[in-house]
C-alpha cells in the first residue's frame, strides 16, 4: 500500500470515528489544527494553479474535507455537552475571535455564515451550474475543431489525443463541480443548524445538569458553541474560497496572481488617473489628507514609472528585431526548407480566395478536410494534408492541383456562376457560357443564379464552384493515391492493426515480407481502385502466401481474390445482369507465352504488331459497351489479368479489369464481345 493511501484511507476513517467514539480534547485540538491546515493548503493550491484541471480532483476533495469538518463538529459538541471542556482551540476562538464577548462573538459568527452562504457559495455554485452547461454544449464544437486541425496538419496524432483526453477532463470537472458545490452549501447550512443546537443543548445541561442559572449557562455555553462554530466555519470559508477560485479561472496558463496584477497594472494611464482622483479628494474634500494624498501620490509615481519602463522595453524590443534581421542578413541562406515537397497542393487565382476564407462565408477548406474522411472510407488509406495556396501569377479564376510539386490537372471556374451539366434527358437546352467539368470532361455550361431554379426543372445537373473544385480534387487524390502511399504511411497501418492482431503482424513483417513489399501490394491494390480498408484480409492473404513466394504481383492478384465480395460490390449489381467482355482464350495464351520473369520482375515480350491488334480491339469492344453506357469491364483468367491490365493501362486508364476468380457466384454476367489478337 502507498503512503497516499494510507494517509487518505486514515483521513476519511477519521471522520467516521469522531461521528461515534468520543475523543479527548487534546486530539481535538490537534485534529483542528490539521483542519485549518488543509483548508489553508487547498486554498493556496486553488489560487496559484494555472488551470483548472490542476487540481482535477478537487470535487472529491470537497466530500472528503467535508464529512472531516462534519466529524469534527460532532466531536467537539460532545465535548462541549458533555464536559464543558472542548479543548484550547475552541476555548480560544470563542474568547479571542469574540473579544470574551457574547453579543461580538455572536455577531461575528453570524457574518461569517452570511458571507459563505449567501455571497461565496450562492455565487460559486452558480458559476459551477453555468460553466458546466457551457462545456458540455460546446464539446462538439470544440471536437470538430480538433478534427479539422488534425485534418489540415495544424496538429498531430499524439497532439489530437492529448487535446480530446484534455476536453473530457474538462467536461469531467466542471460536471462534478456543479454536483459538489451542493457540499460546501449544504456543510454552511449544516454548521449553523448544529450551532443553535448547542446553545439550546448547552443551557440545558448547564441548567438541569450541572446546577448553573440561566444567566451562566448561556454565557458559558454560547461562547463555546460560536468558538465551535468559528473554528469549524473559517476552514469551510476557505474552502468555499477555493471552490469559488477554481471555478471562475481563467483558461491563460498563468497563476491568478501573475494574471491579476498583469491586468489592473499594466496601462499607466489608468494608475495616473486613479493617484490623480485621490490627491484630488484628500487636498478639496475633509477627508484624511495624510492618507489620500500619499495614496495619490504612490499611484501617479507609479504609473510614470511604468510608462516608462513600456517604452524602454519597447525600444529594446525594436532593436531585438533589428539585430535580428541583419542577423538572418548577414548568415548563410538555409535552403533545407526549400527542399520539401508538399505531397498534395491546391492553387488558386485571387479570384477564387473568398471560397477558400471562412470569414468571407466560404467553405472549402471543410470541403478538403471532408475528402480526406470520404477517401480514407472509401479506399482506406489515409491522404496526406493538402495545401491549399493563392498564387498570383495564375488568372484569377483558375486552380492547378500538383502531385508531389508537378502540376497534374486544372481547371477554371467562374465564381458567381454555377456550372449546368445535360445528364443526357433535359427538356430544353439553357442558354449559357460553354465549357467543360474538369474531373470527367463532359460538356457543360455556366449559368446565373437566377438560371440556377430553371435548369434544375429542366433536369440540368447543377453544381456550385466549390463542389467543383471539391469533386475534381477528390478524383485527382483518387487517381494518384498508390503513389503517394509512402513507406511511414505503410507503417502506421500496420501499427494500427498490431493493436487487435498482433500474431497477424508478428507472422508476416519483417518474418515473411519487408515493410516495401506491404507497400507494393497495397500499391497495386490502390491502383486499380480496390480499398485497402479490410487489412486483416489482406495481410491474411499475403501470410498465407508469402511463404511460397515474394513476387508482389502474385501476392496482388492472390490478395484480390480474397477481397472479391468487395470487388463484386464496387463494379457488380447484385440480381442484375451485367454487360462485360471477355479476353479470347488464345490471346491469354499468347500473352502468357510472352511473359519473361526476372529477378526485378515479370514483364511483356508481344510483338508491336500483336499488341497493336489487342489494342485496337479493346478500343472496339470498349466503344460497344460505352455506346449502351456501361462501365468498360474485361473478364479475364486468374493468371493472365495482371499482365492484361499492364498491358492496356497506359492507353485504357478507366478499363477495369477482372478475373473470374474475383466474382462472386450471385452475380450474373453477359459478355458482349471479346478482345481478340486476330
């Protein structure tokens, strides 16, 4: 058992001891000493903690501290009724506190309850009631603010964690402080209740007792019951104060003292004016002028004194900064930071900035955190953080979207505008400015907002700026999420599923494949727009093959298989026929006949002639089934899919294809045509 323990664990069976077994009144006196120490501690405590979480447990503390005082209380009114003799520290609060007097003791006693109860409680626990009300209801908001700063790269993983356990502490707190606040309340309420019932009791065993008059009696008695009630209450003041400095700090990492004095004596003016006031009312008015005017006085020097301290520190600040830039001047240029490469950048003309500031009303700075959601959902890799950036030497209304610092695509938007695109069944053609959807490259045309209602009735498909730039950014990401799949990325996902599968992972890396061979798998995978998200069947798969071999483009295809419900599912409708074409069995095995495998690989041998031929009927067969507006989908053998795939990829980029392998049984196919060498 630790030290605290015990300590704590004989703090709180203490005041269960002092509610039934009568103790003498020199334990008393010591356990009143202990008393009004930890008030004093957790006083201090609460005044000089920077934050509110600093003293995290302070709720329980208010129960413990005070079912102590309760005990106390109890003990000493047995004392008090009992032999008139509570001990030292009673006898001295009710004698000294109160001037030996009955009437100042009384009167004391009472504004000391006044002042807890109704001043320092009354407005501790409202302050509690409401703060707590605020921190809940502004929980989600303050959520949403971590996610974005973690989507957009502001902070880190470990600094996301650290911030979300910070705000549930905080929703904690606050919680139970509301809750608590109803101790110290209900232990002021309690003192004063138990001090009238002393005084009744105490002149009635004084009286019927111990053979005292009236007279005696009450004076006797009185005094001990408000030295009691002094002595139990000054803690619980203090306490009260600590609860009240909890819950009205501030959120800035200072102390209260440091922030306090910071604010009242930081403007000069303000003490000039005030030291002014003052020598003002001693010199005009009949109040003390040896007192107003030397207050005056201090305040004027004072605040002279710190203006002129302002402007030095000002000038010393001004010539920091001065030696400071000639410093960066005169040393050599560092180009390490000129060296990076943003993985994703989007750039944009002035013209489209307002879309970008959230404090013009725009919102495509949520639009991007939303596609890095959406993609990592839907192909469970996670992108890297996308910079967005103005760049003045583009025309106002134009974007570019770079890939690891090369520009890959644009596109051109017209900002008050919204671009009409013809799904293919509109009633009537609208009138507007030509031009094409940048993700897809299908016609359309830019229409006003006062266009906006008619296009939608005639059928138009119609997208405002931002879903435009949102939409072609998100195809881009899309497109070249394989290589911007790097190694740590790799890493982080095998982290990630060690936690739940550790035998999984510890089987397979660094036992059976090396991290860059994961990485090539998951690669081939993204590619082909196959999500990555189910990795426990995808390192399943390469565990149970990798053993026989390490060629990644086996372990894809081996890889793809088991994920063909998820495959079926992206390209296949379930209880519908779908229309595909089909490879030509001696054309899969001329193409296998042409396959040379090397230690770097398997690669194609075809003759040009031949290729050209297969080339020409994919584009056929392709045409046919983009004439009836189906997907292009090739069904091919298990072996021959992947050398295919390379085959037509550099001239097909949206051909799919799929071995029969990765089909499920329920869906049904038609094959349309079939891609011949011949």
């Amino acid at each position: 058992m630790k030290k605290s323990d015990l300590g704590l664990g004989l703090y709180v069976l203490a005041a269960i001891v002092f509610l039934l077994i009568p103790i003498p009144s020199q334990l008393l006196d010591v356990m009143l000493a202990v008393n009004i120490s930890v008030a004093l501690i957790v006083m201090f405590n609460a005044m000089f903690a920077k934050e509110a979480l600093d003293m995290a447990s302070f709720p329980t503390l208010l129960l413990f501290t005070t079912i102590f005082r309760i005990g106390l209380n109890a003990a000493s009114t047995k004392l008090i009724l009992t032999t008139g003799e509570p001990g030292n520290v009673v006898e001295t609060f009710g004698n000294f506190v109160g001037g030996g007097n009955l009437t100042v003791g009384v009167i004391i006693f009472i504004i000391i309850i006044i002042i807890q109860l109704f001043v320092i409680n009354k407005g501790s626990e409202r302050v509690a009631e409401v703060t707590a009300r605020f921190t809940l209801d502004a929980m989600p908001g303050k959520q949403m603010a971590i996610d974005a700063d973690l989507n957009t790269g502001a902070i880190n993983d470990m600094e996301a964690k650290e911030r979300r356990e910070k705000l549930q502490q905080e929703s904690n707190f606050f919680g139970a402080m509301d809750g608590a606040m109803k101790y110290v309340k209900g232990d002021a309420t309690a003192g004063l209740i138990i001090t009238v019932v002393n005084i009744i009791g105490g002149i009635a065993m004084g009286v019927l007792y111990r053979g005292m008059d009236a007279s005696t009696a009450l004076n006797h008695y009185a005094i001990l019951t408000i030295g009691d009630g002094l002595v139990s209450q000054i803690p619980s003041l203090l306490i009260s104060l600590a609860s009240g400095m909890i819950v009205t700090k501030g959120s800035k990492g200072d102390d209260v003292s440091s922030q306090i004095f910071s604010e009242l004596f930081s403007i000069p003016k303000v003490l000039m004016m005030v030291g002014g006031t003052l020598t003002f009312l001693g010199v005009v008015t009949p109040l003390s002028w040896y007192i107003f005017v030397p207050f005056g006085v201090v305040l004027i020097f004072l605040g002279n004194q710190i203006r002129t301290q302002q402007g030095m520190d000002a000038i010393e600040e001004e010539v920091s900064e001065a030696e400071m830039e000639a410093e960066e001047i005169r040393k050599p240029e560092n180009v390490i930071s000129l060296l990076q490469v943003d993985p994703i950048e989007l750039e944009f003309g002035y013209g489209i900035i307002p879309l970008a500031d959230a404090n013009q009303g725009g919102d495509l700075l949520d639009r991007v955190v939303m596609i890095r959601r959406h993609v990592a959902l839907e192909l469970g890799a996670v992108v890297p953080i996308i910079r967005l950036r103005d760049n003045i030497q583009l025309n106002p209304n134009q974007y570019i979207i770079k890939i690891k610092g090369v520009q890959v695509s644009e596109g051109e938007i017209l900002f008050d505008h919204y671009m009409a695109m013809n799904p293919g069944f509109v009633e009537e053609e609208i009138t507007g400015i030509p031009t094409f959807e940048p993700s897809f490259h299908l016609p359309a045309v830019w229409i006003t907002e006062g266009q906006r209602e008619r296009a939608e009735s005639l059928g138009y498909t119609v997208v405002d700026p931002p879903s435009i730039i949102a939409t072609h950014l998100t195809e881009v990401v899309k497109s070249h999420l394989a290589e911007l799949l790097t190694r740590q990325d790799v890493q982080s996902l095998i982290n990630n599923i060690k936690e739940t599968h550790p035998t999984l992972v510890e089987e397979l890396v660094p036992k059976l494949l090396n991290v860059g061979e994961v990485q090539k798998v998951l690669q081939n995978l993204l590619s082909e727009g196959i999500s990555i998200r189910d990795l426990v069947t995808i390192f399943e798969t390469l565990a149970d093959h990798a053993a026989v071999t390490r060629d990644t483009d086996v372990l894809t295809e081996y890889v793809r298989q088991s994920l063909k419900r998820a495959i079926s599912g992206k390209f296949f409708v379930t209880n519908e026929t779908t229309s595909v074409v089909t490879l030509d069995p001696k054309t899969e095995q001329e193409i296998m006949g042409s396959v040379k495998q090397t230690e770097q690989g398997a690669y194609l041998t075809l003759q040009p002639e031949k290729t050209k031929r297969i080339l020409k009927s994919v584009e056929e067969q392709v045409g046919k089934l983009e004439s009836m507006g189906k997907n292009p989908i090739v069904i091919t053998s298990p072996i021959v899919r992947a050398y295919f795939k390379k085959l037509t990829q550099d001239y097909f980029r949206d051909l799919v294809v799929i071995s029969y392998n990765e089909v499920e049984s329920n869906v049904e196919l038609q094959s349309v045509g079939m891609v011949t060498a011949e």
